[in-house]
C-alpha cells in the first residue's frame, strides 16, 4: 500500500479537493470599511489559488459588525455584502481550486471596538491580555442566543456566496474560543464552569450552522489544542473538545495553537514538524481511537515542502494549511508539484509580508560579502 501523497486528490465530506495543501486563514484587512470584498482581495486570493491550492480558506470573516477585529475585517453579516463574495468565490473556482470561509466574532478582541468606544463583550467581563485597559460587558444567556443566530444566518450567507465549506473560529482567544477556555470564560451559569458548560455555545453555534447549511455542507472548526498560557487548554483537555465536537457534528478539525498573553515554545529552522503540528497528530489520534474519521488540518511554520510530504506520509494530519509560506510564494503549491524546490522563495519570518502592496517584502540589495 502507498503512502499518502501531499499532492493527491482529498474528499472532504461531498467536496473533492484537488490535493491536501490548504492555504490558512490570514487576515489581510483589504476589504472595505462596510466589510465588502475589494478588487485587491480578489487578486490576492485568485493569485494564490492560481498557484495550485487545493483549498482557500478565506480569512476572518466578520458575522457581525460590532465583532469586527479591525475597521477593514471582511465581513457576511449582511445580505449586501453577498455580491462581492460571490465575485470572490468564482475567482477561485475559475482556478480548480475550493474556497472555504472562516466565520469570526473578535468578542474581547475586537481592536476595533476598543478604538472606536463600540460595546465590547465576552463569556466574562475581563480585558483581553492585548487590551488590558478595555474591559469587556458580560454577555447575557439570551445575547448568547442571538448570536448563535447570528452564525446561523453567517453561514446561509456563505452558502447563497457560492463557498464549499465553512470553518467557525474557535481558535487564538476570540469568542468561541473565550467561552471554551478556563482562562477566559469565569461565569457561573449554563455557559461556564465545567468543560461541558463552557463548550455548550460552541455546541449551540455548530448545531445551528449545521441545520442552517444542511447535512451535506462541510463544517469544521478551529481550535487553539495548546493555548500556552497559565491556566489555559493543553491538548489532554483539546482532544476531549475535538472528540466532542466531531461527535457533534463537525466534518474536520483545524488544529493551531495559542491566545493572547500565551508564550509558544521557538520553532527551530529544520525540516522536522513543529509543537503546533505535532499537537494535530495528538487531536488526529484521540479521534481515531474513538473512531472518529474527521480529517484533522494541520498548521504550523510549514515552509518547505519536505515538511508539508512529511505530514501527510506519516499520517500526522489529513490536510497540511500553509500560510506565510504562501504570502512569500504564492507559486509555492506548483513549484512543489513539479519538483521545482529550489526555486520556491522560502519565507524568513518577517512578520511584514501582508502589510505590503505585493506581498513578501522585496529582497534586501545590500551585496554579499565577497570571499578574500
């Protein structure tokens, strides 16, 4: 029997993905201020689809307008940001490539409404680690309900877009994650306190964005397995959440790590896996032994793609999600397919890449030095 291949075909629920490589969810902060899709957008996405991906994730696409992270989040709280999304979806789809959203409410995180003075809220009123003077309002039980429903009506909105799948972003401290989470969720109701408390609104979300698409449409989430703060999850407690929520519904888990005020251990330079992909492999292993077959999503500081084969042979995760290595290359997918390795610009960890017009910064033009 053969090993898995990286570039072969993968069902996930009733879509077929051309191969395993996803790009991960980035907020680029190119859409407007009304959260409407810009020509920009479409070209960044299109450039990376064209490159060979065999899923696009859209980034975090604002549910609400007061959930916003930032004043130029996108958004699919309103109907009249369909049109631009639909111009978006088929971009991508003209490539062969699929196109998932990632549904997102910031809750304590919103930047935005800690600038602008708009109602912050969350599980329990305490400030976010990166808004220490923005204290949050505590959300009342019939708040939460509402905004069940407003992830609902999110993800009709993304279905009528013309999107394959949706991923709720249960992941890096914001809302979902706030009431998953030890370190964020205090309340002392039926949202909070033990584990089965403080997963009943993510549970509420996923039930009701499940009848809202229907049982065909993929639905996943994505999690923060080790959140690396004090207090925190670790993956004994994120296995449980995985196996729960697959058992609940959900077609896959994207597993990533981290949250605000967290510390992640240093990822070395090597072609090994990184903590955060290794704590995929951890989640993908409790699901089996329950036998659970949701495809689990590995994410990482994959940036070559001996990592990325090495994933997907030895069965770490089903799917491998790349990110910053796209924003570098957006080549990447097919310079890998073709064995062109060495050719592929390997991101150096600036951090600056999205915040310029073209992406990866320019090459530095200081000359080497030269031999004596």
């Amino acid at each position: 029997m053969s090993l898995p291949s990286l570039f072969d075909p993968f069902q996930l629920r009733g879509v077929r993905l051309r191969n395993r490589v996803v790009m991960a969810p980035m907020v680029s902060d190119y859409a407007t201020e009304d959260g409407e899709v810009t020509l920009r957008l479409i070209s960044y996405y299109g450039e990376r689809a064209d490159g060979g991906v065999g899923l696009i994730t859209i980034e975090a696409t604002a549910i609400t307008r007061n959930g916003r992270l930032g004043a130029n989040q996108l958004g699919i709280w309103d109907d009249g940001q369909l049109h631009g999304l639909r111009y978006l979806t088929e971009r991508v789809h003209g490539t062969g490539a699929k196109v998932a959203v990632q549904l997102h409410h910031a809750g304590r995180q919103s930047s935005f409404g800690a600038r602008t003075g708009a109602d912050l809220v969350a599980p329990s009123p305490i400030p976010s680690p990166t808004l220490p003077l923005s204290k949050p309002r505590e959300l009342a039980a019939a708040e939460i309900r509402a905004l069940v429903q407003d992830f609902a009506r999110a993800a009709r909105r993304a279905v009528a877009a013309g999107f394959d799948a949706v991923e709720l972003h249960a992941a890096h401290g914001y809302l979902l994650n706030q009431f998953l989470s030890p370190f964020s969720n205090y309340r002392a109701d039926e949202y909070g306190g033990s584990l089965e408390g403080r997963l009943r609104f993510p549970l509420e979300v996923l039930a009701a964005v499940r009848e809202a698409v229907g049982p065909d449409f993929p639905v996943g989430l994505r999690i923060s397995a080790d959140e690396h703060v004090p207090g925190g999850h670790t993956l004994a407690e994120s296995a449980v959440i995985a196996r729960r929520l697959v058992e609940s519904g959900a077609d896959f888990i994207h597993v990533s790590a981290g949250v605000p005020g967290g510390h992640a251990p240093p990822e070395g330079p090597g072609d090994d896996p990184s903590s955060t992909v290794l704590l995929a492999r951890g989640v993908k292993q409790v699901l089996t032994v329950n036998g659970l077959r949701a495809p689990v999503i590995a994410v990482g500081h994959v940036l070559r793609p001996a990592v990325a084969r090495k994933i997907i042979e030895t069965g770490t995760a089903d799917l491998v999600a790349i990110g910053r290595a796209l924003l570098a290359d957006p080549l990447w997918v097919r310079k890998a397919a073709a064995g062109l390795e060495d050719e592929i610009r390997v991101c150096s960890g600036c951090r600056d890449c999205i915040h310029h017009e073209r992406g990866c910064p320019p090459p530095s033009k200081t000359p080497r030095p030269q031999a004596p």
